[in-house]
C-alpha cells in the first residue's frame, strides 16, 4: 500500500499520531507547510508516488532523500522502487 507520494513510510513516522497526520496520499495540505513540492509534482501529474515518473529518481526527490534535515539515507528511494514493482 502507498503511504506517501515520496516512498516516505508513514506508519513509522514519529509524528503522524501526535499531529494527526493521515499521510499525504490522504490530505489536502500537509501539517508540516503550506505545500510539499513532492507531493504538489506527483499530483499534478496525477501519479501515486515518485516511483511512477519518468523522471525518477528527480533532483527534488534526492535531495529530500538525502538532505541534511529530511535525510533517509535513501530509504524513500527505494521504497518507491518497491513500490514500482507491484
């Protein structure tokens, strides 16, 4: 199951239950910001999750892979990978 538009796995996130986030796959705006450029392309595009681009892996989905703050060493990355595959 698609839990976010950039491979994120949101049952594992720390903040979901504490702000009442049900994913962004299921919400309007994020809690975290007025917009999440992620999830603003996928959408737009009218795709599920990152992996389903032509575009994939974009420069904006590495660097939330990868950037100081956000970093997951990748794990989005390949959880959209996986995703890809069913």
């Amino acid at each position: 199951m698609v839990e976010s538009r950039c491979g994120l796995l949101c049952s594992q996130c720390s903040f979901r239950e504490s702000m009442g986030c049900q994913g962004c796959v299921n919400i309007d705006k994020p809690f975290w910001g007025d917009s999440c450029p992620v999830k603003s392309c996928c959408e737009t595009k009218t795709q599920k999750h990152c992996g389903e681009c032509s575009s994939f892996v974009c420069p904006t989905l590495h660097t939330f892979a990868f950037d100081m703050e956000q970093s997951d060493n990748g794990a989005r990355i390949e959880q959209c990978r996986q995703w890809q595959e069913k």
